[in-house]
DNA sequence: CCTTAATATCGATAATAGTCAATCTATCAA
DNA sequence: TTGATAGATTGACTATTATCGATATTAAGG
C-alpha cells in the first residue's frame, strides 16, 4: 500500500502530528522484526530474491515468510515481480532513504 | 541498557545475522509507535522536557508516559537525568544516527 | 515528621503480532 | 486433463504490547 507521506521534516526538527507519527511507525514497525530485517538484508544484498530462497535462511514456513514480505511490500519497502509461478523481491531503495531522512538525515 | 552494538555494516550492504538483527529490531522497535514518536519529537524540539509536560501533548497516563520513556531510554534513544523531583528528557542524537547509519546511509 | 507532588512499579485487561498446519489459487509440464 | 509446485489466505494459538487504576517510591517544603 505503500502511503506516499513519509517526505517532510525529519522527525528532530519539528513536533509530529499524529497522522505523520502513526505513517511513520507504521513503516519503522515493518523493520522492527529480526526475521524482517534480516529478509530484507538478504533481498538487498542479493538484488532480486525467489520467495522460495528466503525459508531455509530464515528458519521460518512459507506461510510465515508470505506473511513478512507482505507486510514489508505493504510499507513500500520492497516490491515483488510475479514470474511464472515464482515472486522476485527487490528493494525500493527510495523508501528506505524517505525513513532516513524522517528519523534526521543531514 | 542500549546496547552498544549497533555500528557495523548497513542493512543493505550485508546480509544481517541474528543478533545484529536482534540489535536493530530492538531500537527500531523503541521508534515504532506513534506515541513514542511524537514524545521523541517533542524532546527533540524543545532540548529537555520534563515528563509531567509530556502526559497532556499526548493525551496518555502518567504511567503510560513513564513507561515509554522507559522504553526510548533502554533504546538508548532518550536519556533521563532527575533533578528533584522531576525527570528530564534529552534525545542522544548519535544513537538515531547509528540508527540511520544502520539503515544505509551515505 | 507529615504532606504534597513527580515518577516508577504492579496487576489486570484488551488489542496486536508472529507462527504454523491446512487449504486455496495460479502456473507450468507431461 | 492431470499432477506437481510456488505462493497466498485462513484459522487457531501463543506471545507481546499498550493502556490504565492502584500502589509504592522518592524528594521537597512546611
């Protein structure tokens, strides 16, 4: 789903309202899991990544990595690809430079 | 407690292990509620705020308060000193930059 | 001392989130 | 068309978390 608002002051200039902290938890809440975070390393270290490839590393079901990279795709953080039978993730590296910039980039 | 490990490599350089993920999550963990986000905003605009000034900006309970400073401090996000009677908050800038090294900054 | 005030802690509750087995859907191959 | 495979969805269970009332703790001030 990906909300578009993550652009304006960081989050050490100015007080947050309450829209603007609930998208930007909604978005830090999606790194803030170990099996997340580590699914994400692996995708961007990679480049492009098979759902398939990420159960052994993780220790984690297939239901249980559907459920991580559906959540990370709905914070705008990775983008899947369906070819044939298989989904390749990628990360938007974009995203992840909009959380840099609200918690405080120079 | 914040611990102290949260230097190394960026998220999307190398794949992460458990425990550097463990770290993160923890801290991004700290950062991802909206309430806590806004009480960090506010400390961060104002310098140093006393705990009894946060209850009424964010419409919580004083224990509620209390327990997220807890939290953002055992992130090592906030730091309490108590003077008196009152506590007050100051944001530790360089952990959100650890933070924001962690997540692949330039 | 005793009272007041600021904060922390405890206990309970309701909501949220991570996990997996089972099942459904879509795609490909024979 | 049938069988096999990748992924999504559902349902149930457990663990975690946000919240607040009640209580404890600590520090002035009189």
């Amino acid at each position: 789903m990906a909300d578009p608002t993550l652009c304006c002051a960081s989050v050490v200039e100015t007080p947050l309202d309450r829209v603007e902290a609930a998208n930007l938890a909604h978005v830090l809440a999606a790194l803030a899991d170990p099996i997340r975070l580590q699914l994400f390393s692996i995708v961007a270290a990679q480049g492009e990544v098979c759902s398939c490839d990420l159960e052994a590393p993780l220790g984690r079901s297939q239901p249980t990595i559907s459920h991580h990279t559906k959540l990370l795709a709905e914070a705008g953080l990775i983008v899947g690809e369906k070819r044939g039978r298989w989904v390749w993730w990628r990360i938007e590296p974009t995203r992840l430079a909009d959380v840099r910039k609200a918690l405080g980039a120079d």
